[in-house]
C-alpha cells in the first residue's frame, strides 16, 4: 500500500497535485478538533471583521471566526459526501453486478426498480422527506436518502460492463473450475470494474457535496450544524454581499472549489493504477 | 502414487464412455420452436493414456460434442438422451445423472483447454490469481505448498515461474497458450479436452505447444480429447482420431489406419485436401456446405454431397459399424480411394 502510494506521488504529477489539494483540506478540516471555540457559538466574537492578523479570514456577522467554521464546514461536508458516496457504490455495485451476471427474472426485476428510481425527481424528493422528517431531520437521515437516490444510473453502467464480462472466456472458464457465483463476482469481475466504481464515486462524490450544498443554501437542513452550504445559507440572510462581507462567502467557495479540484486529479491518476496497461507504460514495468 | 489406489481391473476400463449421446439446441423464439441437432446419438469411449482426436469441419458439431462430455453446457442446449460416463480412479461418474459430483471433480480429474484459451486469463489480474482461483482448491495443499507444486509445475514446462508475476499482456501469445496447458495440468487430471488450443497460433508455435500437450499427456499418463478441423494437427498427435460430420461420429480409427486406409468417403476427402511434399497437382473441393443442423438431410447426412452415394444413402441412416481396426457408418464403407 505504501509503495503503491510512493510510486504513484513520484510517477505521477496529477497523483502529486491531487493529492496534496485533498490533503491539504482534508487537514484543515481536521484542525477543527483543536478549534478555540465551539463551532455551534454564535456572537462570540465582534461581528464583520475583515481578514486580519487576529481573524486571517475575518469574522461572520454572527460573530463567529470564518477560519474555524469553514474548519467544520468541510469536515461536515465531506463526512456526509463520503457517507453517500460509500452507501451508494456499495448499492450500485452490489445492483449493477448481481442483475448483470445472473440475468433473467433477476435482471428484470433489479432494473425495473433501477428505472423507476431513475425517472423520479431527486430534489423534490428530498424537500418531501425534509417536511415529512421535521425536526427529526438529521444528517444521516439525509445522506441515507441521498444514497437511495444516487445509485441506479451507476448501477446500470456495471451492470453493462459484467453483462460483456459473463460471456468472456474467463468466466467460463472459472465457471468450470467450480468457482462460485460470488467468487467469480468478486474474484473474476470486481477487479474490472473497480475503475467504473473508482470514476462513478468521484461524480457522486461531487454530486452528494453538490446536494448538500444546494438544500443547505435553501435552509432544507440542520442549519445549526456547520456545512458549506450552511455557512453560505446564513451569509444570505445576513445579505453579507450587499453588506460588503465578501470573506464570509468568498473563503467557503475557494475551499470546495480546491477540494473538488483535488478529488478529481485522485480520481483520475487512481484509474490509471487500476488499469494495469497504462499503470506499467507510465511507471516502466 | 494414483496406480496404486486403482486395483487390475478398472485400470484397464476405458476413463470415459459416451453411449447414444443426443444434444439438441432447442430454441423457442417468438412462438417459432427450433431444434438443432448438433450431437446426434454418439456412441465412443476413450482410454487411459491416449490421445482421442476429434475431426470436422465448422458447424460439425465438434465443440458441442465435448462441451456436452464435459457437462459444460447451458440452455438452449439440453441433452435429450444418453449417457455419459467417466471412470476416475476407479470411482464411476454419470455426468448427467449426478451433477453435483461432477462439479467436484471437475478441474481436479478432468480439465478444459478452451477454444481461444488466449484469453482464459482475466487481463486485469495477475497470472498468480489463475491458478489461485481455479487449482488451489482441488489440491488440499497449504499455500507455500502450492505455491511450490505451481513452481515446479511450470518450470517442467519449460516457463520461467516469474511469470506468475507478470500480466497476461506482458506474454506473448505463445507463452500465454502455453500458460493455460500449464493452468489445465497442475493438479495433474486423468482427463483432458483441449478445443483447438493450436488454431490462433502460427506453425512454429504450434509444434511448441503440441510437444508440450503430448509431454504432459506421456508424463501424467491422462488422456486427452483434443479437437480440432486442421488434420494435419491430428496426424502429428492423436493416437486414435474420430471424424464428426453434421453432428454424428461417421469414421473412428487409430490414426495411421485412418490416414493410410480412410473407410468414409468424407474421412478420404478429408486426408486428401492435405497438400503433399511434391505433389503440385489442385486440391479438388468438396462441392457443398455442411448441412443446416435444424433440418438434416434424410438418411446418410453426407448423401448430398458424397460421390458414392446410391438410392439407399438417401433413406437409410447408416449404423456406424466395428470394422477390423475400427468403425466406420458408411453404405459403401471402403470401396472410397485417396486422390
């Protein structure tokens, strides 16, 4: 694993970049562990400060520090982004491979449900559950509903790839060998589809971020608990545009702007690993 | 070691009888039902340690036959009757009517070289992973132990065991054929079907991987069902060669009877279409197709296109019949000369 990652940081400059994009942010997210203030505390602080020696990213007109909240913004944020993403490529593959290798009454039935999930509106629905849930609504509630919404179209796309993959002569050959069904899903095929999960997970990624920023924006979540969106939510209705206090919506959008930038060079050099052909011209056997 | 377990008489018992074997493609599309009779009522057996050749030209039905043989078959095509029967060791294996022991043995007493066997490799994981996969199971071995069998199992075959190492598009084609033999005879089985595993190849290639098959074969004593069109493949290994012709068995012989005195006319059209040191004359063609396997011709299925044929080839199916060394299914058996 280690000498993976070593070989990929020297042999690879967008393995380089992304990496230390992601990284970068994914430590400034942690530093939230240390923070001087609870991120919750509101009017801790003289409200509107610009960036300055003592506030490096100025103050929100809330009075919280905008260093320390988008601290826990982008930890909240990437949490609930990792835990659709995870949900949902578990969903997708388990799906996509299962209706493609077994076929028949299997297939149907999987994918009538896939297409029905498919043609439903994802926005409205997730406003439904949101009135529905009240004040119940929480975080996980919400990521768990994403990953219901999120995975039939990448299902779909595995479920092609295994479809060609059942009638190689590899799998009959395992197939005579004796092994298994989930063996050869597993053994024989998950390796290739890894790269179409790898490249599905980064869309998702982005995708979850994208919908967690756009309900939190519209105030469609917990809007006490730090997020992006939840962070930009609150700078509109304090009209910090128009008020001039650019800092408290300026700093939230470079930070998810270099974590997708960042993800995305990792989910590009990632496939390439995976794909052993390309791996080896790069990297020279 | 496996000597020792088989007591006198089974040793002698042929490792495989097929009696009457009938498998037909049946296939029912848009309410119009199709029956394709691609093995019809084979009737063979094969013995230790021999090479049984399996002669034909496409669409004959060759592969259908030993995919049915090895129990390795799915809808559309059903075996509507007969029997197959393996002896492996001593222990008596009905195909068809004990499935699931059949499972078990497969790989372990009897392996499968496939047709384009260039890509029985999975081209996104190592060569190691092969053999993991499909032999380590069968074998009852620790992994350092078979690790080390895999090892010396490839160095016999003359590979160098890095390529457990390597990827199959880091090998050349050669070397990947030569990989599946290896991948098919590590656990060492009594029986081995090989489905054209030399047509992708070119010549020299092709002897490579020929000695090599007949090394393995003499070495572990199993026999081995080797099919293919090219007759010039069977004349170099196959002790016994069978010809198949629109689905049915119509000449079987040892292979020097069959190549010296072909009894069939199809078999003789067969051996003559081989070009000869010397001989600068043109190969005639056999004038026709091989018959539509859905809707045979009646009687001898060879009629239509046999110079010998007579009325009675036209209404009566011939019984395919013992002869001196060998049998053949022909009205007019032997009366055929080589051009």
């Amino acid at each position: 694993m280690f000498k993976i990652l070593r070989d990929l940081l020297r042999y690879n400059v967008e393995f380089l970049i992304g990496f230390v994009l992601t990284a970068g942010i994914f430590l400034f997210a942690l530093a939230h562990f240390f923070a001087p203030y609870p991120d919750t505390a509101i009017y801790l602080l003289p409200p509107d400060m610009p960036p300055s020696p003592e506030y490096w990213l100025g103050t929100t007109s809330r009075g919280q520090d905008v260093l320390w909240q988008m601290s826990s913004a982008i930890w909240n944020t990437m949490t609930f982004g990792l835990t659709v993403t995870v949900l949902s490529r578990l969903l997708a593959v388990t799906v996509g491979m299962v209706s493609g290798y077994l076929g028949g009454k299997w297939d149907e039935a999987l994918m009538t449900v896939n297409d029905t999930l498919i043609a439903l509106p994802n926005i409205p629905i997730l406003l439904l559950v949101y009135f529905v849930m009240r004040d119940q609504m929480n975080w996980p509630v919400l990521a768990l509903t994403a990953a219901l919404l999120g995975w039939n179209h990448d299902a779909r796309l595995i479920r092609s790839v295994v479809l060609s993959l059942r009638h190689r002569e590899f799998t009959r050959h395992a197939v005579f060998a004796g092994m298994s069904v989930p063996q050869i899903l597993i053994r024989q095929h998950l390796p290739y589809v890894m790269p179409v999960v790898f490249f599905t997970a980064m869309n998702n990624l982005i995708w979850a971020i994208g919908l967690e920023v756009t309900l939190s924006v519209l105030g469609f979540s917990d809007i006490n608990r730090p997020t992006i969106g939840g962070m930009i939510y609150w700078a509109n209705q304090h009209q910090a545009i128009i008020a001039g206090i650019w800092w408290w919506i300026a700093f939230p959008i470079i930070a998810i702007v270099i974590l997708f930038l960042g993800l995305f060079l990792l989910a590009i050099s990632v496939n390439e690993y995976i794909d052993p052909r390309s791996r080896l011209s790069r990297m020279g056997g | 070691m496996l000597a020792a377990t088989i007591d006198a008489p089974t040793r002698t018992r042929p490792v495989l009888e097929v009696e009457n074997l009938k498998a037909y493609y049946q296939m029912n599309y848009f309410g119009v039902s199709r029956e394709v009779r691609a093995v019809d009522d084979v009737t063979l057996t094969i013995n230790r340690n021999e090479i049984y050749g399996i002669a034909g030209e496409s669409s004959s039905g060759k592969s259908t036959l030993i995919k049915t043989i090895a129990g390795a078959i799915t809808p559309p095509l059903r075996v509507v009757s007969g029997s197959v029967k393996f002896d492996f060791g001593g222990s008596q294996l009905d195909v068809y009517a004990r499935p699931k022991a059949m499972k078990a043995a497969r790989w372990r007493h009897l392996s499968y070289i496939m047709q384009g066997s260039m890509n029985v490799l999975n081209p996104v994981r190592k060569v190691r992973h092969a053999f993991d996969d499909f032999a380590f199971r069968h074998m009852g071995l620790s992994p350092a132990q078979f690790r080390s069998r895999v090892e010396g199992h490839l160095k016999r075959l003359g590979l160098d065991p890095r390529v457990l190492e390597s990827y199959p598009h880091q090998l050349s084609g050669g070397m990947r054929q030569r990989l599946t033999i290896a991948l098919a005879t590590v656990c060492e089985p009594e029986f081995i079907i090989a489905d054209e595993p030399t047509t992708a190849l070119d010549v020299l290639v092709q002897q490579d991987v020929l000695a090599l098959i007949k090394d393995v074969q003499q070495r572990l004593g199993s026999s081995v069902v080797f099919v293919t069109h090219d007759m010039t493949v069977h004349a170099a290994i196959a002790d016994r060669i069978g010809i198949v012709y629109a689905g049915r068995l119509v000449e079987e012989g040892p292979t020097d009877d069959a190549f010296a005195r072909p009894q069939h006319p199809y078999t003789a059209h067969l051996i003559s279409s081989l070009p000869r040191l010397g001989d600068v004359s043109r190969r005639k063609a056999l004038p026709g197709k091989p018959p539509n396997l859905s809707d045979p011709p009646s009687g001898c299925r060879f009629h239509p296109r046999c110079p010998l044929a007579i009325d009675r080839c036209k209404v009566e199916n011939p019984p395919l019949v013992s002869r001196a060394t060998g049998r053949v299914a022909c009205w007019r058996a032997g009366e055929v000369e080589v051009a």
